[in-house]
C-alpha cells in the first residue's frame, strides 16, 4: 500500500457528483471525474480523475450529510513511485486549504 501523497477529510451538504464536478473545474484544469460504479472504495461511493494529474492518482468519495462526510485522497501512482525517491512530502495541509477554498466545504 503507497501512502497518501495528501488525505483530507471534509462535510457538505453538495452531492458527490457536484463536489466531482466542482473540483475537476477548479482544481484539475477540467479532467473529469469517473468510476462512479467501479466499487474504488469499499461500500463507500467514490470517484477518480480520469487520468493521472502530476502522476498522482486522485480520488474523492463519501456522502453528502454523512458523518464523516467525504474524503479527498491524492496518492502517488504506482508506476511513478517505483523509480521515485522513497522521501514524500504530505501535502496534506496544503490540499485542505484549496478544498476549503470551495463553496459549502467544512475541512474537518
């Protein structure tokens, strides 16, 4: 298992479809979301970016009104982390501030 490059957790109200949507505009340049029925994460909806982003793999799920609400996890990809250097940097906090950036997200 590759641990996360970033992992935030976070509640709203929006639905996981909206949240996809909202965050592939702002912060993926327009990629696109998908795998709604891929079963990524266990009993638990979620989704990816279609197409890694700075070769990492991103993917958001949860429900919305949920506790615990949703989470955003950006890992390194497999077959970048094989040839990289085994130091990563968590960018966890930095993830939280842009997610809180946007409209109707509480970062918990």
């Amino acid at each position: 298992m590759i641990e996360p490059a970033a992992f935030v957790n976070f509640v709203s109200d929006r639905t996981l479809d909206d949240l996809a949507s909202e965050f592939s505009a702002r912060l993926f340049g327009g990629i696109p979301f998908v795998g709604r029925d891929e079963g990524i994460w266990d009993e638990i909806p979620a989704v990816r970016l279609s197409t890694r982003f700075l070769g990492f793999e991103v993917i958001l799920g949860g429900k919305e009104g949920a506790t615990g609400g949703y989470s955003f996890e950006v890992v390194v990809a497999d077959s970048v982390s094989e040839n990289a250097s085994t130091e990563r940097a968590d960018l966890s906090e930095y993830v939280a501030y842009l997610v809180g950036t946007i409209f109707g997200i509480q970062v918990i």
